[in-house]
C-alpha cells in the first residue's frame, strides 16, 4: 500500500497522472516567486553557539513577510549570511512561525534578545 493511499484514501488511487498536489513549502516558494522583492522580519527569542560550530544558532519568530534560505538577513546595519533556514515548512517559514536560523558574520553577544532580525531576497 502506498503512502499516498494511507494519506488521501482510494480518492487519489483514482486520480488522473495530471493531479497536483501541493505543500505548503511549495506555496511560499510560489508567493516569494510572485512577489518579488519579499521582504520578511523576525524577533529573536535566543541565539547560542554549538559546542564546536563557528555559525550561530538563533530562534525567532516571524513577526512580519516570509523567510527563506535564499534570502539575506541583517541586524542593526550588518549583513549576515542564511546558512539555514529550518521550520515545519521546510527550508521556509512564513508570519507567526518560530524558526530556528544557522547564521555566519555575527557572535552570539552581538545579537539581544527581542531585537529584530530584516530578510530581503538577494
């Protein structure tokens, strides 16, 4: 039995080879392809560092816009790099997600809890 049987029923067994079905990783792919130039924000909740790990870890929350590996982030006027983007969609997340971000180009002391973090697609 497959999982597509398990997940949709005999419905999607009977489907034409021309049925779509998309995730909603997908659907914000589509609307940040749409938009453009997306722009997104977020409120850091805690950054650390890993044991071992030059990057930095942060958990925000997405107060405003999309996010996505493909974009850039910065905080208070610098420019640091999306190493990754990880959310229950994926490698995306959109507003009143909590995201955990892998960032390069800052220290965990230079980023304060509850201070804002800008994406803007490159």
């Amino acid at each position: 039995m497959s999982l597509v049987t398990l997940t949709f029923g005999n419905r999607a067994a009977n489907a034409s080879p021309s049925t779509f079905i998309s995730t909603p990783e997908e659907r914000i792919l589509q609307k940040l392809n749409q938009i453009g130039g997306a722009k997104g924000e977020a409120i850091i909740r805690k950054a650390c560092r890993f044991y071992s790990q030059e990057d930095v870890y942060i958990v925000a929350e997405v107060t405003e816009g999309f996010l996505s590996n493909n974009m850039a982030a910065f905080y208070n006027g610098k420019q640091l790099e999306i190493v990754d983007v990880e959310s229950k969609y994926g490698h995306n997340a959109k507003k009143g997600m909590t995201v955990g971000l892998t960032v390069r180009g800052i220290s965990e002391d230079e980023l304060q809890k509850d201070s804002i973090l800008n994406f803007e697609t490159q």
